[in-house]
C-alpha cells in the first residue's frame, strides 16, 4: 500500500519558539516514518506581513536549519522553501476564483492581524489562507499536522477540495488536520490568555529555541502565575496551568503526577525545575543548529534536492487542474 502524504509549513517570521517546537515541529519529527512527509518553509506567506529582505533570508535558512536540528530527515522528508516551487501560487491563483469573500472575512487570523496593523490591509494577508490551502491540495495531502491556532484555514481547505472536486470532478484530497491535543496552544508567558507568538513584542513572553539557558531561566522566573499559591492545574490559574502544559511536553510524566509532586513546594521550586526541564530539551537542538550552521553548503543541498522532489510531484498535480478548468495545453 502506499504511503498517506503529510504536508505542513512553517513561516520563517523569525527563530521558532517552544510552541511551535511544542504544538507542531516534534509532531512533524514522529510521522516521518509512517508517511510521505513534505515540510515546508511558507516565506510567501511570510511577506503578507512587512519583513526586511535580508532578515527574511537569513530567517528562512535559520528556520530550515532548526527543522533539522529539530529531527527532521532529508532522507525521509521532502523539506523545502515555498518559493522555490512555483506551482504552490499558481494553484493558488485557480483556488482564488472559488473562494468566496465572505469565507476569508471570516478568518479570525485575519481579523486579528489587520486589527494590529491598519496600515497593512494588503489583498496577500487578505487570501493568505488561499495559498495555504494550496500548499496542502497540490500534494493530495492526507494529513496536516498544525496547532489550535490552523484549524479554521483548515476547514477552508477542506472546504475548497470539496468545492474543486464539485464543480470540476474528483481532483483533490480532503485534507484532514492533525491536532494533538496536548500542547497544540502553548500560550504566553507574560499573558496565559494569547497564545506564545515570535512576533510578540515582549520577550520575556516566549522562549525561542535558540535561547540560552541563562535567558531560559530568566523568562521561566518571570513567568505570569497567580496569587493562589497552591499548584493545581486548572482555568482559573492559566498561567501555572500553560506552565505544567510545558513540563508535560518535556517529560512525557502525566500532568496529575506532576501536580502532586509539586504541590507542596511552591511555586519558585516548580519554576526552578521546570527552566532546567526546557533547558535540557532545547540543548540538543542548539547544539546541531550551530552545528548546521557552519554547514551551508549542506543546507543548500537540502532545500535544492526538497524543492525537486516537491516540484515533481506538484508540476504533474497543476497539469491535472489545468487541465480540468480549461487551460490550454501547452
Ligand atoms: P507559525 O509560526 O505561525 O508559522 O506556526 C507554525 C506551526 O506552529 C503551526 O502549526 C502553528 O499552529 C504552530 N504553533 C504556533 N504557535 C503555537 C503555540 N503557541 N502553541 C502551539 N502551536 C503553535
Ligand atoms: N498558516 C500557517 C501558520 O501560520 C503556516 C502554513 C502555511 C501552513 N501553509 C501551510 C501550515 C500548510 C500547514 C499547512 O502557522
């Protein structure tokens, strides 16, 4: 039997942070095996918001290097830069013209960006989930592993499959999201309620995966708890419940065991062990980005040999949709 097709993507809007490490990467890592994995660094997507060139160059091979060192294989995964296979946009373009306005007003993402920055309204923010549902069709994508945060550009790819395949016969695979349930929102350190974002403008409300331990330590102290006292892992104590959310990443040790070994220790020992927790979870990763990072060449090998593998399999899916609009074949 053949092997389902996993798509995601990440955007190189920075160095990642523990959630997305938490939320999507290491899910990533676990399906190479058992699927036809292809990873994907979104720099189109990345541009609907303003970014200096320079930094987004250097982001987009920063981010690749992490997804390495994260665990990411070459050898079992396709990992490559969006913008390096064209036909991404070019699905995109066809998907546009089923799309309807008022499901892209809907978009929460949307609404929220264009809140933060009135200035920015551009059409790219606009049909961003557009593009991103192409990401996911032209590769008859199974599964896509993403965080809470996707679920609603999800539904609209999904929904765009099925439109596609409506009006035009059966092209597309449904594609269906991969959220796991635990630490599928890891939220900020400084605001339990909003979820932990690179873009945030408080660094102390993120721990990035290139953070030294020193830093680690700092924002873990820092983090917003409670003035209840008692650890227990529930609503009302949000900040304490996204702490143990991240020791249970970490260790694998269910969260009641957790809470019960800590219960009478207070908070500054909990947040002590946890930072050494993170700290040990992140240095291997560190340790192979700076490695990587002296290796371009490689990672040029990477992207190019990715976008290969990627493009074949996108170039014969676009001739397919092509073909069932009613393009001339050239
Ligand atoms: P982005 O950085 O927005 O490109 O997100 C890349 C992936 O990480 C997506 O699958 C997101 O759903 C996931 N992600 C981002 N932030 C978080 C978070 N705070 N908690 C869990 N998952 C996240
Ligand atoms: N929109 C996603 C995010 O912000 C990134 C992304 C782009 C993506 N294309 C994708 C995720 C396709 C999964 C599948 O996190």
């Amino acid at each position: 039997m053949e092997k389902k097709i996993v798509f995601s993507g990440v955007q190189p809007s920075g160095v990642l942070t523990m959630g997305n490490y938490i939320g999507a990467i290491r899910n990533w890592v676990e399906l190479q095996d058992e699927y036809n994995c292809f990873y994907c660094v979104v720099d189109q997507h990345a541009i609907t918001v303003p970014q200096i060139p320079k930094d987004l160059r250097k982001n987009t091979l920063d981010v690749l290097a992490l997804l390495l060192a994260a665990g990411i294989d070459p050898k079992k995964s396709a990992l490559f830069i969006q913008s390096h296979v064209a036909a991404h946009s070019e699905l995109s373009w066809v998907l546009n013209t089923i799309t309807y306005m008022g499901q892209l007003n809907r978009m929460t993402q949307f609404k929220e960006k264009s809140r933060r920055s009135e200035e920015n309204l551009n059409a790219g923010l606009f049909t961003y989930p557009v593009l991103m549902a192409a990401d996911i069709l032209i590769y008859n994508a199974d599964l896509v592993p993403v965080g809470e945060d996707q679920k609603q550009h999800m539904e609209l790819a999904r929904d765009l499959a099925e439109r596609f395949n409506n009006r035009y016969s059966d092209t597309f695979t449904v594609p269906d999201p991969l959220i796991k349930k635990a630490g599928a929102r890891i939220m900020s350190l400084q605001d339990p309620t909003s979820k932990m974002s690179k873009s945030d403008k408080d660094t102390n409300a993120y721990i990035l995966l290139l953070d030294k331990p020193d830093d680690i330590r700092r924002k873990i102290k820092r983090a917003v708890t409670d003035s209840i006292g008692v650890i227990a892992y529930n609503d009302e104590q949000a900040g304490l419940k996204n702490l143990l959310n991240i020791y249970n990443a970490f260790t694998n040790e269910p969260i009641d065991e957790i809470v019960s070994r800590y219960e009478n220790l207070g908070y500054g020992k909990f947040k002590e062990d946890l930072a050494e927790v993170i700290v040990e979870g992140l240095s291997p990763i560190r340790e192979k980005y700076d490695y990587l990072m002296k290796n371009k060449d490689y990672l040029e090998e990477v992207y190019r040999e990715g976008a290969k593998k990627a493009e074949y399999q996108a170039e014969k899916m676009l001739r397919k949709v092509y073909r069932k609009v009613g393009f001339v074949q050239r």
